[in-house]
C-alpha cells in the first residue's frame, strides 16, 4: 500500500459519500468537468489535482515516483495507465473515488470499454486509409 494523503479536504471523500449519499458523486465530477469546459477530468489528472499542495508541489516522493511512472508508459487510455503503476482496483473500491463507487459503477462492464477503444482505433485507421486514397 502506498504511503500517501490526498489534500483535497478534511474529511475523506468516502466518508462524505456514505454520509451524504452516493449521488454525490456524479455531482463532484460533473462541477469539474464544467470547470475543465466540459471535458471530463481522467483519473491521473484527479490524482495530481488531489495530492499536490496549493503552491503546486506534491506531497511526497511516492506521489511524484507514481506520476513519473504513468508519464513514461505508452499513450493509453488513461485508466489502464493508472491502473498499471497503482495496482488493480479493489473489491467495492476505486481509487480516487474511495469506498461506495464499485468499478463497475464507474467505468461500466471492462467488455464495453475495450470494444470502444477497438472500435475508435479501427475508425482512426479507417479515416487515415481513406485519407491515402
């Protein structure tokens, strides 16, 4: 397990979730994708975003080492990177989200998500054949 705190608030984002209910979640998640114009933050983003100080700098060398580690691996989607330098997700847990969320809940059934990037990597290649012609 790593030694590590997140800095985004006082009381931990799970206990605010059981407390106040899991809807809580997707409302959290949808003030930040409207402060990043609509984009939706990835979960690296979210881990920098939790665990640096205000003045910018992380909190310790774990951090800094696990951000290093996803900068070097090859372009993919951002939430295998993740999870190659985290570790696999727990039973009823995902990383940035804390207990409640299940990764089913978060990222849907793994069979969906692999199809679609498939299915956006065969358009790409598709677009860029065209485009030869």
């Amino acid at each position: 397990m790593l030694a590590i705190h997140h800095t985004t608030t006082t009381v931990p984002i799970p206990r605010i979730l059981y407390r106040d209910d899991l809807e809580v979640l997707p409302r959290l998640m949808a003030a930040e994708n409207k402060k990043n114009n609509g984009k939706k933050m990835s979960r690296i983003k979210f881990f920098k975003v939790a665990y640096s100080k205000k003045d910018g700098r992380l909190v310790n060398d774990v951090v800094a080492q696990a951000l290093s580690d996803m900068d070097e691996l090859p372009s993919q989607m951002s939430d295998e990177v993740f999870t190659q330098v985290m570790g696999p997700e727990r039973p009823g847990c995902v990383r940035t989200y804390g207990f409640g969320p299940s990764p089913r809940y978060v990222f849907g059934r793994k069979k969906s998500e692999e199809m679609q990037a498939m299915q956006s990597q065969l358009d790409e290649e598709l677009s860029r054949h065209k485009a030869e012609r």
